[in-house]
C-alpha cells in the first residue's frame, strides 16, 4: 500500500477541519438507515473514534503485528455490537463517497484505488477477528 498516497489524500479530505468522519456518517445514515439505530443520537464522540482508528491504521501500516491484532480484537467487538460481514463493505462504500465529494477535482482515480484497497485490507482484518479465524497474513496489508 501506498501510505504516503493515503496520507496525503486523508489530509486532503480531512485537514484541520476534520469533516471527513462526520460526512461519512452523514452518507452512511442517508444510504444505509437500518443501521442508524445502531448508534448513538450524538454521532459526534464516535466520528472522533473513528477518526482516531483511521489515523492509527495509518500510522501502524508497516506493523502487520499491531494491525492484525489490534483490528482482529475490534472486529470481535464490533460483530458483539450486531455489525455484519455486509456492513463492511457499506462502510467502504460510504467512505470512499465522502472522500470523493470532500476531494472534490483534486481526488483522483488513484486515491480512490488505494483507499478502496486500504478498506478492503482493514475490513478483512476486523472479519478475522469477529469470526475468530486464524489469523489472515497481514503482511499484504503493509
């Protein structure tokens, strides 16, 4: 995976302003409603987590340790919490429209390309976890 790629385009989308999250939230809820009930009324405590998990995948790309382990326990969380395997790919796709639309003329097809591989990659590493399947090899995923 291209990090420099990833993290230049996050920055793109996503700067000081940190819109990125909340957007994302905003497309899920409009294109996905049955998955509202899931959270709570105050979306804003958990766009700030997931932002922070975003920028700590980022961070620990090149740690296929850290990255197995730690999106393995967050996808037995989450598969606690009632999120399906089809859920994962509805947040890919909700992620990479907020992206696009926060991107505006400067989002490219290769941005594009690697978020929806980085997604891909994480999403697979959270369904390990939630399945309790051994452990994929996470050395694709850095």
């Amino acid at each position: 995976m291209d990090k420099e790629l990833l993290t230049e385009s996050l920055v793109l989308v996503d700067g000081q302003e940190e819109a990125l999250t909340p957007r994302f939230y905003e497309i899920l809820f409009t294109r996905y409603p049955q998955v509202r009930p899931m959270f709570s009324a105050d979306i804003a405590p958990q766009a700030k987590m997931l932002r922070s998990a975003v920028l700590a995948v980022l961070d620990n790309l090149d740690d296929s340790v850290w990255l197995t382990d730690t999106l393995g326990a967050l996808g037995a969380k989450h598969s606690g919490w009632g999120v399906t395997p089809p859920m994962y790919d509805a947040v890919a796709e909700c992620m990479i429209a907020a992206m696009e639309e926060l991107g505006g003329s400067a989002w490219t097809p290769a941005m594009t390309a690697e978020w929806t591989g980085a997604l891909g990659a994480v999403a697979s590493l959270m369904l390990a976890g939630a399945e309790g399947v051994a452990e994929p090899d996470a050395e694709g995923v850095a």
